[in-house]
DNA sequence: TGAAACTGGTTACACATGGAACCATTTGCC
DNA sequence: GGCAAATGGTTCCATGTGTAACCAGTTTCA
C-alpha cells in the first residue's frame, strides 16, 4: 500500500506554516510599528551598515525579484530613508544607500529584531540553533540541484 | 556596540526563503502538472483518506483562513473533485468530501509529493529529519506563547 | 561605427490573498 | 418564546506580488 501522505509531517506544509506565523508575528515589530513592509526591511538590513549598491545587487543579496526591490525602492525613497546617486560608470543604474533618518530608523528596529529572534529561539541550544541552519543550508542547496537537474 | 544584523544568520529570512523555493519548486509537480493550487493540493490532502468535513474543519486543519477555504473548495467543486452536501446538524454548513475523481487525482498526486520531499530530505540523516521536525514544532509552539503574552 | 543582443530598472496587467462587511442560521440567555 | 450575540460561508475591496512588455543605456562583434 502507498504511505499515507499526512500533512502534518509534510515538510513543504510545515515549513511553509513556520514562515508565515513567523512573519507574521515578527511583522507587528517593522510593519505595525514603524510602517516598514517586510521588502522594505530586507533593503533597510541590507544597507543598514552604511553600504552603498545597485538595486540589481540588492536584489541578489536579498533574494527579491527587481520589480519588488524597485517598488520597496520607491516606497522608502518617498519617505526620505533612502538617497539613490546616479551610477558613474552605469548610467542606467544609481546607486543606493540609506539617508542619515534612514540609518535612524534602521538602528531603531534592528535591535528590536534581534532581540525578537533571540525570543524566538530561545527553546533551542546553541548546538541545535547551529543544526538549524545547517539544514536550512543543506536544504537549499539541495533545491538548487534539483532544479538544476529538473 | 550593537550586534550586527545579518540577513544570511537571521531565521525569518532564511526561514522565508526556504519555504517560498521549496513551494516553488513543488508547485511543479501539483500547480503545472495537475491544475492545482496550494491551497487546493492542502484540501486534497485533507480529505485524501475519504474523510468528510466541513470547511470550517478544514480551514483549522489546513490553517488557511476561511476566505482561502471557500475559494479553493468553490474551483474544486467546479472542476467536479468535491462533494458538498447539506450538514443535518446545522444548515449553514456543509460536509466536504473528495468525488472519485477527486480521490483519483489525490491518489496520483501523493505519491508524487511524497517522492519529491524524499529527494528533498536526501541530504538529512533520519535523526537529522526528527530533529528537523522538532525544531519546527518548538518553533511554532514558542511562537504561540510570544503570541499570547503580546 | 553601427546594428543586434543584452541589461538595469520601471510600468502595465493579471492574479492570489486577507480583512471587513455581509447573509443566514444557530446558540445563549432572560 | 424571543432577542442579542456568535458562527459558517460568501462576497467586496484594497494590497502585495510576479510575468511580460517596455525604455534607455551598454556591450559585442563584424
């Protein structure tokens, strides 16, 4: 007989149910209280230590399509946290950085974040924390080999 | 000074991303070869055993909301895959159950699914995979508690 | 140098999703 | 019994997202 197909130990299902709830839970700290959307957060973090690049790059690093980067772009643009300078040798491009208020803003909610994870993870160990994502690696890599050979 | 906020070390992120590529690639296999959405597939594999329920249940066993529930058991009906038929306790709802063509289509998409998540899970140890699946349940049960003393 | 292919980024369109309002029924309670 | 509150389900609306088309600028290569 076929093995019963039981959701609840379906990995897709269950992986899927953890990033929602923990979205969702972690989105009162940026969205509710500072009106950051979760696109516009992964710019903040990634520029967030001063750095200085393309959306195109941005992109890469937070694994986000272009049209979303460009949107969240656009968003934190008109509320002054993000200051855009044309590309020299790209005229095309521009290159990105936070603004000082968006520095601010950044040094607000990163430390919330953290401590908000440290909560979170707070059941695990430090040796099971490091096997989490460990596996969370390995799985990735995983996919992309089945992509590759698909 | 402040801890550095890293995307690749923080879990919504990772967490994020795991899911989105591995309901991607899934998706292959029940989106683009069977017509069949997530929330759809969550229904099938709900009702795949011949149980019967009402979309009430099924919303809280799928944990999908109400509005998603309704939508998806609407296009399965119409594609002939679900029996609805009055509930005798309350008539405002209905018990939901898979036609045979529904249990059909079930039968040949599970062990697809469960095939797929095999490959998925090859890099992992057995004790890998039960921790993996611990993990998760702690994550979600630790979530529940921030939820409730939020 | 000049045309074709490519690339960074934006816009237009289509679609899935969740919250709120809604309807019909049921439950709780006096 | 009867009225208020709650509940199962559907519909409406606003929003976020991805694909495809698009524009402007850049690379390639004959």
């Amino acid at each position: 007989m076929t093995k019963k197909l039981n959701l609840a130990q379906f990995l897709p299902y269950r992986c899927n149910n953890l990033a929602e709830q923990i979205s969702f839970s972690l989105s009162r700290i940026y969205v509710e209280r500072f009106g950051v959307s979760v696109a516009q957060w992964r710019i903040l973090a990634t520029l967030g230590d001063g750095s200085e690049m393309q959306a195109k790059e941005i992109g890469r690093v937070t694994n986000m399509d272009k049209v979303r980067v460009s949107r969240a772009v656009t968003s934190l643009r008109s509320r002054g946290l993000l200051e855009r300078k044309p590309c020299d040798t790209d005229s095309r491009a521009a290159l990105l950085s936070l603004s000082s208020e968006g520095q601010h803003l950044y040094r607000r909610i990163a430390p919330e974040a953290l401590r908000w994870e440290e909560q979170l993870l707070q059941p695990l160990s430090h040796a099971e924390r490091q096997s989490l994502f460990g596996m969370i690696e390995k799985l990735e890599t995983r996919l992309g080999e089945m992509e590759a050979s698909a």
